[in-house]
C-alpha cells in the first residue's frame, strides 16, 4: 500500500472480475499514434465519493456480489479495460490483447469514518492523505523473449462504515482518454443501479482513425525501451504538497464570460473551458511569481496546454463519439510572463487560449511532435500548465445505486503542473477545479484566486 503520513486502510478483499465466460473472444487491437502519445503516461487515477449510511457487512454481502456482476457486463462491452498492454521487443509494435480469463482486480479495504472527514473538504490539505484509497499498480510481468505484459486497470472501494464509500478507478493513459474513461463508468454505473447499459456500445473500430503524416512510426521511434513506473516513494515525492477544489458557479460563470466580452471589440464567445482556465493559469504565475519574489525574467514564456477531443469531424473526417481508446489533439499555447502579469493578463490568456481552440483540425497534427518537444521543456523550467479534464465529462452521472457522487477528484493533479477541470456537483453550469501546489504556492494561489475573482465581480 502507498505510504501517507495521515492514515491507512485496511483491505480485507481482492478479487479479479473478467467478463462472462465466452462473451469475448481473443483479440488483438492494435495502438494508433493517439494511444502512443500516451504510452509513458504514469497510471491515471478518478476518485468518487460517495454518501453510505451502511456498515462494510452491509456492503460486501447486498452490495458486493451484485457490483461485481455489474462489472463483469460492462467488461463485456469495455474489454480492453480487462486486456493487458504487450510491449514487444523493437521492432515488433506494442499492443492491447485479450485472451479469455483476463481480469480487472477489484480490492475492498475499510478506513476509520473519522478519515472521511479529512478527505472530502475543498480546503488544501495534505496530497498524500487520497493515496491508501487505490492499490499500487499491479506488477508487469517480462517474458523470456524480452515482451512487457502491462495490466491496464486496477480498482478499489473503500468503506468508511455507516458513513461513505470511495471508488478509486485507476488506468493507463494508454488504454482510454477522459470520454472513452467516463463512458465505461457510467455503463457500470447504469447496469449495477438496475437500468442496463443504457447508452451507446463503445466503437473498437481502429480502422477509423487515420495517420496520413505518419505519426504512428514517428512515436514508435522514439518508444523502444520498456516501460518503468515512478518508483519514488510518496512520503518523499508529495512531503510538502497540498491539494485543493475550487468553484465557480453559474451565475459567476456567465459573469466572466460577460466582462470577458466586454474587453474585446470583436464578436467573441468564450466557452466556460476558456474563462475558467484562464483564471487558472493567470492565478497560477502571479501566484508563482509571488512566492520566488520575481526572479524569473520578464520576457519568460509561460505555456498552457489542454486535450482537445478529436471525435465526430473535427479532423475532417468522422470519427464516432462512442469510439473507445484514445482520440484528442494535444494543443498548447505559450505567451510571454509579462502579458499575462500585466493589467490585461486575463484578456490575454482567454484570447491565446480561444484562439488554439479553434485552431483544432486535422493540420494541428502535423505540428504534434514539436508541441509535445515544447512542452517538455516548459515542464523543465516550471513554465508549463496542462488542463485535464472537460466540463462535458460527465463525473457526476456515475450512480451506481447509492446516488449520485458527493465529490471526485483526479489524483494526479499533485504533480504541480497539471489541474483538473470539469462539472460542478452542485449545480448545472457551474465548474469545479482541481489543484496541487506546495504548501507556500498553494496559499498564494489562494489568495490571488480570490483578489482576481473580486476584482472581476465574482467573489
């Protein structure tokens, strides 16, 4: 179990959940450049919280047996979840394979209720408190012939008796991206409340996603060594990390959008995504800048990058919503440190980052290669902020029959360059941002967050 300096949990059951026997044959699926972009990403992990007056007894006699069921169907429809990642020796390409018997592994632990408490305020608090909510990740395993064989998920559910339940879904990048994720979820979350799948089948049709610049041998490239997990323990990586929500409601929403237009002279409408992550990134270097006293020069360029979702036509050909696997632009835009310090600094972040948005086709692949080069460099010198997530995800749909989700959160937001953006649990309309700062930045950004949203009229 991952060290946490607050508490531990108790896992008093694992089990491993395939499909129904005979339900899916072997297959193999190969990667297309969108999985490849994402094949060194560390395990990607989405935390729900969830209301249950119940003791853990209550749970794994009435609640358990049906959720495993539940799990198994939707593994059925959503099986490269239950497949393994092969890495062949080069220059052989990876891959995702099932074979009949493949698994999820499902572990149950129980927590003191007084630990909820700790975990589900918005307030910062400790990063390391989320980490005995999921297991470690399942090892790989190396066979004579030098080929990698990678477990793509792993679950947990932790009971916190008569007051909550956590779910802790983790996976690799690799496998899905945010709405291949979210719709398995929610099927999983349809078929266990007792309303079957109610939506559509996922797509495994790799045909549809077509490579004309030749991303796909360009990625492979530069992949030939295996694959190593941050092995860092957690008690020395995230010592002094703080994570945090924020939230913006509706009405706060629709009033940046409207002050947003009434700085520009063209007929502009900015998306919730764009007014959002621009109080984000501004409120993350002038809170960056306050702490290191501004020792970075003024000419600096400072990077925001986000995922673009590349299903229907965007690309300029169909790609299907319900295609399963990975399918976004990686897009980033950069803007000197001094534009977004100034006295206009949000009109220049929502500008900069409207206009990528709307450079999103099928030419923004040709530059992928340069911009994923540039944003490593970025993350080298301290530069760079990455969006994850979307407001049209969909995280509070997830009702497995004890209601709707009272939080979730992306745990990997503690690594400082990267927040979580997506849906409000209270309202429609409204958004919540996830964040993980050191303690000292984490206050800045706290209190520059607040001065920015007063000043614009939205405290």
């Amino acid at each position: 179990m991952a060290d946490s300096s607050c508490f531990s949990v108790k896992v008093i059951d694992k089990c491993l959940v395939s499909p129904p026997p005979g339900s899916v044959p072997a297959t193999l699926l190969p990667l297309t450049f969108f999985d490849l972009i994402c094949l060194r990403y560390a395990p990607t992990r989405r935390l729900f919280f969830y209301e249950f007056p119940h003791s853990t007894a209550h749970f794994t006699h009435a609640i358990l047996p049906s959720l495993k069921r539940s799990l198994s169907l939707s593994l059925q429809h959503f099986f490269p979840f239950a497949a393994n990642l092969i890495l062949p020796p080069h220059p052989h390409k990876p891959h995702f394979l099932y074979t009949p018997h493949d698994s999820v592994q499902l572990a149950i632990a129980e927590s003191d209720p007084s630990h909820f408490h700790a975990l589900i305020p918005d307030h910062p608090k400790d990063a390391r408190d989320v980490y005995p909510l999921f297991q470690d990740w399942p090892m790989s395993c190396l066979l004579s012939d030098g080929t990698q064989v990678i477990p793509l998920m792993a679950l947990q559910i932790t009971i916190f008796p008569y007051h909550a339940l956590s779910l802790c879904v983790s996976f690799l990048h690799v496998a899905a991206d945010g709405p291949a994720l979210h719709h398995f979820i929610r099927s999983w979350a349809s078929i266990s409340a007792g309303n079957g799948l109610n939506g559509p089948l996922p797509s495994h049709d790799r045909t549809v996603v077509q490579d004309p610049e030749g991303l796909e041998s360009a990625y492979l490239r530069h992949h030939s060594e295996p694959i190593n997990f941050d092995s860092e323990p957690i008690s020395q990586r995230l010592s002094d990390k703080v994570r945090a929500t924020f939230s913006l409601s509706k009405p706060q929403i629709e009033r940046l959008k409207n002050w947003a237009n009434s700085q520009i002279t063209k007929s502009t409408q900015f998306s919730s995504f764009v007014v959002t992550s621009s109080v984000v990134w501004v409120s993350f270097i002038m809170s960056r800048e306050l702490i290191s006293g501004g020792s970075g020069a003024e000419d600096e360029a400072c990077c925001f990058a986000f995922a673009a979702n590349c299903r229907n036509e965007r690309l300029g050909y169909r790609i299907p919503v319900e295609y399963f696997g990975n399918c976004f632009a990686f897009c980033l835009t950069a803007v000197e440190k001094s534009e977004l310090l100034g006295e206009n600094g949000l009109v220049v972040a929502m500008k900069a980052i409207e206009k990528r948005v709307g450079e999103v086709n099928k030419e923004t692949l040709k530059d992928v290669m340069a911009e994923m080069s540039a944003w490593k460099e970025f993350v080298e010198r301290g530069a760079a902020l990455c969006a994850a997530g979307s407001p049209r995800l969909g995280a509070y749909d997830a009702n497995f029959g004890w209601g709707r989700p009272i939080k979730t959160e992306v745990v990997q937001v503690d690594r400082g360059r990267l927040f979580s953006i997506g849906e409000s649990r209270n309202e429609n309309g409204g958004i919540e941002v996830g964040l993980g700062l050191g303690s000292a930045h984490m206050a800045s950004f706290v209190a520059v967050w607040e001065q920015n949203l007063k000043l614009l009229g939205c405290s």
